[in-house]
C-alpha cells in the first residue's frame, strides 16, 4: 500500500485546475465555444490558398461569419466552399467574395465585398462572383523577372 504526499495530490490538482482553465479559454478565445447560428452560404473558387474550415468570413474588417466547409468540385476542379454568417446581417444579393490577405505574413480571409442592391442573399444560395486567392510569390516572381513589355 503506498501513501501520498499532501503536497503531490495539491500541486496535480492545481496542474489539472489549469489545463481545465487553458482549455475553456482557447475554446471561447477562437470562438470554438460559440454557437453556429447564421445561415450559409456557398461559392466556388478558382484558388483558395490559405483558407481552410475556421477561417474568418469578414466585412470591413469586421468578423461576420466563419468558413464551415471546403471541398473540390471534381468536374470543375475549382473548390467549393461553405461559410456560415451571423444571424441579422444581411449581404446583398450582388455583393461579392474575395480572398484577401492581412499583409506579406499574415494570413488569408475570406472577405465579402457588398453590393448596392435592395435584395439579399437567402440562406443556401450560391455566391457567383468570386475572386481566389492571389499568389504573392508568383507577384514578386513576375516583378523580379519583369514581364518584358515595355
């Protein structure tokens, strides 16, 4: 029969105790915790480099939604995309998606461009102007090697 130390029992408590209050942080932190009401929407992608589920779903800057969904459309090898909006915002149903980035190391987001129309988007519908990703290295690539025209 072995016996514990007061001390050990304590001090893995209080190891414990802190995982626990790690974990519940992370989770509200990235917004893991939070409920998924919104609506979705779909669009379809020539390139969507740096975006995966999780993503930002942002408009002026500010997050509206999150991507919920991402898979290859093998007929016309371009990616097609689910993100879930916050209930009460409203896009235009002329509004446009873009992939944009937050600098040269930032990551990319998934940026929605409104329009001016008087209709929405209802949820389900399918968002038809679409921009992917831009390379930046094959931007500096093409800058360096100069394209020739002059």
């Amino acid at each position: 029969m072995s016996t514990y130390n007061l001390t050990e029992v304590l001090v893995g408590g209080a190891v414990l105790a802190s995982a626990v209050a790690f974990g519940v942080y992370a989770s509200q932190s990235t917004g893991l915790s939070q409920s998924a009401t919104g609506y979705q929407l779909e669009a379809s992608f020539r390139s969507l480099e740096g975006v995966s589920v999780g993503t930002d779903v942002r408009l002026a800057g500010v997050k509206i939604g999150t991507v919920t969904g991402v898979d290859l459309n093998p007929d016309t090898y371009r990616a097609d995309t689910t993100f879930t909006i916050r209930d009460g915002i409203l896009v235009p149903d002329d509004s446009a998606i873009v992939i944009s980035s937050e600098g040269l190391l930032g990551g990319n987001f998934v940026e929605v461009m409104p329009g001016g129309s008087p209709f929405f988007f209802e949820p389900g519908d399918q968002v038809t102007d679409t921009q992917g990703a831009v390379s930046l290295i094959s931007l500096l690539v093409k800058f360096v090697a100069g394209d020739g025209s002059e």
